[in-house]
C-alpha cells in the first residue's frame, strides 16, 4: 500500500490532482486514454518503482544492511563512579580505564558520575540523579556497567539502563577484614563480575562466601614514576658524596595485608 501511495503521489503512475477537482480528473483521465505513450509510460512506471523501492530484493537487502550494521555497532560501556586523571585512587583509576577504553574503537564509553576531568573526545558525561533514572535518550541500554566508587554500590544497576543482556562488573577494594554481612547476597545476586585488587581482598571476600572473584591489580604509570625518579635524582646536598645517583623514598604510615 505504501508503494503505491508514494508512486501516485510522486506522479510516476499517474496524474494528481488537487480534492474535489473535477475538471482536472476529467482532463488527465481524457490524456491518459487518448495518448498512448502516456499510458503505457504511466502503467510501467508504477509497477517498476514499487518493486524498485518495495519488492522482495530490496526487503532482503535492507535486512540484510540492518543486521550487519547491528553486528558492527559499538559495545556499549558505562563507568559509575567518579573520573578524574589526577583525583584519588578510584576517581583516577575510573578516568584511565575510560581513556584505555576509548582508544579502541570497539567501544563506546560513557561516566556516570559528578566528576569527570579533563573531558576525553568521544567520551559522554552524565551526572547519576538519586532517582536511578536513565540520562540517556529513551531505549538506551548498555552492555557493560563498570562500577567502582565508595561507599560501594552493592545492588543491581538501574533497569534503565541497564536491562536484558547487560552485565555488571565491579571493583571493590577493601581493607577491614571480612566483608559487611549485608553486602553478601547483593554481590552474589546482582553483580556479575566481581573483581579485587589484590591477593589479600580475593581471600577476604572468599572467605566471606563470595567464590567467584578476579584478582584485578592497580595499574602502575611507569612512565611517570620514572620521571619523578629522573627528577629526584637532581643532585642534592643530601646525597651521599660516594654516590649522588641515589634516590632516597620517605614512606609515612602503617603496614598491613589490606594495604598490601
């Protein structure tokens, strides 16, 4: 039906005319029947655009284009938490795992969270509402939640968006012994990839029932570290006279195995 709306309306299988217009019909009914070529140019264009635009090649072809272009889309990632290169610990290790991610280009990466510094190109930024609804357009879902921020968010992600299919993974560090009792059930039912990072969180949350648990490290920045090395080895009054390429490292604090 729509096929052959839009060839009448485009004039290709017939005339148009304006409503209640008899003159006109009369006209264009009296050309078509007394011109030949009229007609048959008329009775062939019809048929020809339908199939062109609405036949079964192209339904199949359109399908077709529908489903590989589905097959290349992005995989769709969102990060709770705060983001910030240069902020605490899960603040920065949050906007180093969405930088990572966005530099491949199978990945489509989203912050959700009050924070993110400095803003990284093609990287959106929304803020999390109290009412857990959806920041994105209507019918967004995500296909991966990475959730690390404290307190931890021990519950599943919203439904809006965060539905059928979509996966939640988390970072939980933790450093006083066995986990809170209550924590227990929503970790094991509503998270789906639980990761910690270090050896001494793995035995603690093992300990505590959860059996399924990665081991997850914090990444180091080499790089970095080794220019504040480079820079701490300017030569001090401080250094040894027998040998100024010493670096020499204060540690104020505590150890304990949740540190470790």
């Amino acid at each position: 039906n729509d096929g052959t709306f839009d060839s009448d309306r485009t004039s290709l299988g017939g005339k148009i005319c304006p409503h209640g217009d008899v003159k006109c019909f009369a006209n264009n009914l009296n050309e078509l029947l007394t011109n030949s070529e009229e007609w048959n140019k008329a009775s062939h264009a019809s048929s020809s655009f339908v199939a062109d635009n609405y036949g079964a090649r192209k339904y199949v072809h359109d399908w077709l284009s529908i489903l590989n272009n589905i097959s290349k889309q992005y995989t769709q990632v969102i990060i709770e938490g705060n983001a910030v290169a240069n902020g605490e610990s899960m603040e920065s290790q949050n906007w180093h795992i969405a930088n990572m991610l966005n530099a491949m280009s199978v990945f489509k990466v989203y912050v959700l969270g009050d924070k993110f510094e400095p803003p990284i190109d093609r990287v959106s930024h929304f803020k999390k509402d109290e009412r857990n609804s959806s920041p994105f357009l209507t019918g967004f879902q995500a296909d991966i939640v990475i959730r690390q921020n404290w307190p931890p968010a021990a519950h599943a992600a919203p439904v809006s968006y965060c539905g059928f299919g979509c996966r939640v993974t988390m970072i939980l560090p933790w450093e006083f012994g066995a986990l809170p009792e209550f924590w227990i059930k929503p970790l094991k039912d509503d998270i789906d990839y639980l990761w910690a990072p270090s050896r001494y969180n793995v035995e603690i949350f093992r300990k505590s029932g959860l059996k399924e648990v990665g081991l997850l490290p914090a990444g180091i920045d080499c790089t970095a570290l080794m220019k504040s090395i480079d820079h701490a080895k300017k030569p001090s009054s401080l250094d040894p006279p027998d040998d100024p390429d010493v670096v020499k490292f204060v540690f104020s604090g505590g150890f304990y195995p949740g540190k470790a």
